[in-house]
C-alpha cells in the first residue's frame, strides 16, 4: 500500500468517526434546550413554563425533561382582546 492509499485510507476512517459524532449529536440536539447554560440558567428573554424565577436570583431552567418540541408554524395564535 502505497502513501497515498494509507492518507486515503485513514481519512475514510476518520469520516466514519465524524459521521458518527455528528449523528449523536443531532440525537442530543433534541433533548437539550439550546438556551440552558452549563449552570443550569435560562437565557430564554420570551418567558418558558420551564423558568425558576427566585427573587434576586437568575432565572434557572428546572427540566429538560418537560420541553415540548415544535414548530412555530404549529403555535396556536393568541386572540385578540375584543
């Protein structure tokens, strides 16, 4: 095997690698709110049902687990006052 069929070789190797990290982290993309820091604060400035709010306090994220993934296309409108 030539030099050029090692570099070959080992770059298709990598790609398997990198192929597979991008899809865990396409899976964990889902589970994670993308506004949670890593000390568990809300960055969110829109109000989430999933916000803590203590007085003097930031606000912190309190799960995860209860976030309900959806397209803006699928929020239900807000009626106007009549």
């Amino acid at each position: 095997m030539d030099e050029q069929q090692k570099i070959r070789a080992a770059l298709a190797r990598l790609a398997d690698v990198l192929a597979d990290i991008a899809a865990t982290a396409s899976v964990k993309n889902t589970e994670r709110c993308p506004y949670k820091t890593v000390a568990s604060l809300c960055t969110f400035h829109g109000g989430c049902m999933n916000q803590l709010r203590a007085p003097d306090e930031p606000v912190c994220c309190s799960g995860d687990h209860l976030i309900v993934w959806q397209a803006a296309t699928h929020v239900t409108p807000a009626t106007e006052p009549s």
